[in-house]
C-alpha cells in the first residue's frame, strides 16, 4: 500500500521527528495465576499482510500519531539538556495495550493518544502503516519490526485481544515462568530485545520491573539505519563551536557538505528548516532551527499544525549544510505525563483492561521510555524502547467516603421510572 502525497509527508514528520529510529515497546501486565510451564501459544489467525485500509484512515493515523508527538513533546519540553523520544513507539506500543481497554479507560486513552478511528480500523492502519514502511527496504535503508508477547503459562487470556494482536501486529505469545523465575524471564526478553535492534538496546528492562506478579510482556521492536542522500565527506569534519541557549559555546565536531546540494528548504519568521533526505527511501530528517534568541517562543508554538504549515512551504533550494554529528541517549518516565494529558484513569485501580482479561483488574503502573540516536557523516542510526508496566490491584477498590456533615439536598424517587416523590433540603438535622 503506498500512501498518496500529503499522507507520505505527514508520515515522513512523525518519522522525522522520532529522528530516524529504531524502536523497542515493551508492554508487562502482572497478577497472580499459577505457573503451567514454557512453551508457546498463538492465535489461530495470521497477521493480515493486505489490510484493506482507506487513504482516509491511513491518513488520520498518522495525522492523530504527529498530534500526538507534537503534545508529548510539549509536555517534557521544560526537561533538562538534550531530549529524545520515540513517539511511533510509544503510540504503538499503547495501541496494543488500548486493544484490551475497555468503556472510559479506552475513550481516555484514545483520547490523550489521539486515535480518532475506532478500534476495528485503528488496529487495521497501523498495521497498514508498518507495512508501508517496511516496503521501503533496500541496501541503503534497513529497517524491520518485531513484535512478542511473552505470557504466563495458565493465565487466562482472553482470545480476542490475542486475535487483534495476531492479526494486526504479526504478535505471537511466548510462555514464560514469571511466577518462579522473573530473573530468568527478564533476561530471556532483554535478550530478543537485543538482537531485535541490532545490539542498540540492551538491559531495557531493570531488574525488579518484572516479578512474581508480571503476567504478560508485550514487546514492539524496530529496528532503522538509513544513509544520507548526500553524504558528508569525513575530510570536511572539523572542530567548530555551538552556542548554547545561555550564550556560552562548546566545541564540537561540525560536518560540512563540500558545496551546495538541492534539497526541500524555507526560511520563516524567526527559524530555517532544512529537510535531509535519505537515500532510496521517502524517509528524511526535518531539521527545525530557530534563530538563537528566539528558540523558546519557536517551541512553545510547535505543533502539528505548524509542523504541517512548514512543511507545506519548503522548496527545492541549493544549500550547503554544516551540522554538529552528536551521540546521547535519553530517558524518561511518561506515567505521570501520560496521566496529565487525558488518561488517568489508565493508572488506577479502577482502569479497565477487561479485554485482557476477565479475571480481575489490571491497571498501568509504569510507562518508562529510553532512546538512543547516532548521527554521522554516513546517515543515522537511532534505537528507542518503551516500557508499559501494567499491575492487577493488589486489593479492591475502596469505597468512596461520603461525609454528610453540611446541608443538603436530598430526593425520594421511583427508581424505575425515574418519578421524583419526594424533595428537600437539610440546612440545620437539629431543628
């Protein structure tokens, strides 16, 4: 499936901004069951490899998952030193997750992740997505996706989210004895993990993430690596300075193109953008540069919308580039941002994951994401991982506490047909 013109930019945008990645989600749900031993369990349904998905919902996917990026990115924006995160990972790694929510906690989550279709097209478009991307492999573009999930053997799953997952996410299950070794089940999943992204995410899960209690480990790993279109010569790499946002500069080795390459360029107001294609592929890296002293202003109006407005304007320009080459890795924990954007019933005991399971309750404790990038003169190779720790409830939910302890209104009604009999107020029970 090829997406038309404006959907491939959109897409190249929220590629872009996960600045060429590869990418690991992890999914661990926990409560108790006992252990039945290893093995391996799949849905009777293969994965759909000719989804039959509209321009439209193609389109909406990605326009909802660059909405998405731009809110996450607003949000932990204020976050110290150099940030990087993979938004397509942690929206596909939650979209798994989402295929077991159910009433508030799905309309919650659908809404602080933007997903505007509803779930039987949603599953659909990404998987769509994914193999629109990777139909684009080639010599000079690696890229590949795995997904897994990894269970305790006995617990009851419930086979519809198995299915969804199955046909939509290529996902198989694993069993694993989380009950009497999490040790040896942590290590036997960092261990695909790894080999997944090419060596590039190692020991993502800490010990103590998984224990006794983990039931089910959902694992989305994507691997990227993609040469420049327009190399940067090593000879031309000096050491030059970059100025800081507080005035003071650091030296750093600058790549340099030789002379002046055609590619999609537009000055605005207060910024240039420069998009640096890579080769044999539709993927690019959009670089966004603000004017010095205007760089706060500049990302406190990021959105997708801006985002989509420069993209529309770039044009074919000659246009030498001189970039810093630059290697980090960065962390966050997003349960509280998640929560803050529109989806807290997700992290409570009264979340409803029942499309998981029907036995009891499981809710999101954690959402840890760690991501990797490395820019050279060759092109770009980047790994992200993301991490969503679900808990069952260690007890019921607690009743809600009503104090009467001050006036009030109170009614007498026929329930069933809603017919209010009776009507007062209480201001003062003594008189």
């Amino acid at each position: 499936m090829r997406l038309n013109h404006p959907a491939r930019y959109i897409l190249s945008i929220a590629v872009v901004l996960t600045v060429c990645f590869a990418t690991l989600g992890i999914v661990i749900f926990t409560r108790t069951s006992p252990n039945l031993g290893e093995g391996f369990f799949f849905s009777n349904l293969e994965r759909d490899n000719s989804p039959n998905v509209s321009q439209d919902d193609s389109a909406a996917l990605v326009n909802g998952n660059s909405a998405f990026a731009l809110n996450l990115y607003q949000q932990i924006r204020d976050t110290d030193g150099n940030l990087f995160f993979s938004p397509y990972s942690i929206s596909l790694a939650l979209a798994m997750t989402y295929a077991g929510a159910k009433d508030d906690t799905a309309q919650q989550m659908a809404d602080a992740l933007s997903f505007t279709l509803p779930p039987e097209r949603l599953h659909p478009a990404f998987d769509a997505l994914d193999l629109a991307l990777i139909s684009q492999c080639n010599e000079n573009f690696k890229f590949n996706i795995a997904n897994s999930l990894w269970g305790q053997a006995g617990f009851n799953f419930n086979s519809e989210f198995l299915d969804v997952l199955a046909l939509n996410y290529g996902a198989g299950m694993r069993l694993l004895n989380f009950q009497e070794n999490p040790e040896a089940a942590r290590i036997t999943i960092n261990d695909w993990v790894s080999e997944q992204t090419e060596n590039k995410i190692n020991d993502l899960i800490p010990q103590g993430a998984i224990d006794p209690l983990t039931r089910l480990v959902l694992t989305n790993a994507i691997y990227f690596k993609a040469s420049w279109e327009h190399t940067f010569l090593e000879e031309l790499t000096k050491d030059n300075t970059f100025t800081l946002l507080n005035g003071t500069q650091a030296t750093v080795p600058i790549m340099s193109w030789y002379e002046g390459e055609t590619v999609r360029y537009v000055e605005g107001d207060g910024y240039q953008a420069v998009e640096l294609p890579y080769k044999d592929t539709n993927m690019s890296m959009l670089i966004l540069l603000p004017a010095l002293d205007r760089f706060g202003e500049f990302e406190n109006t990021l959105t997708a919308e801006r985002v989509n407005e420069i993209v529309g304007n770039l044009g074919n320009q000659d246009v030498i580039v001189k970039m810093p080459k630059f290697r980090f890795e960065a962390s966050l924990g997003l349960a509280d941002t998640l929560s803050g954007m529109g989806m807290p019933i997700a992290f409570t005991g009264q979340a409803d994951f029942s499309g998981i399971t029907t036995d009891r309750q499981l809710f999101i404790s954690k959402v840890l994401h760690k991501a990797f990038i490395s820019v050279d003169e060759n092109g770009t190779e980047a790994a992200a991982a993301t991490a969503v720790i679900m808990s069952e409830t260690a007890f019921p939910p607690q009743p809600i506490i009503v104090s009467i302890d001050h006036p009030f209104i109170f009614l007498i009604r026929d329930t069933n047909t809603g017919a209010i009999l009776f009507l007062g107020r209480v201001l003062d029970p003594t008189s």
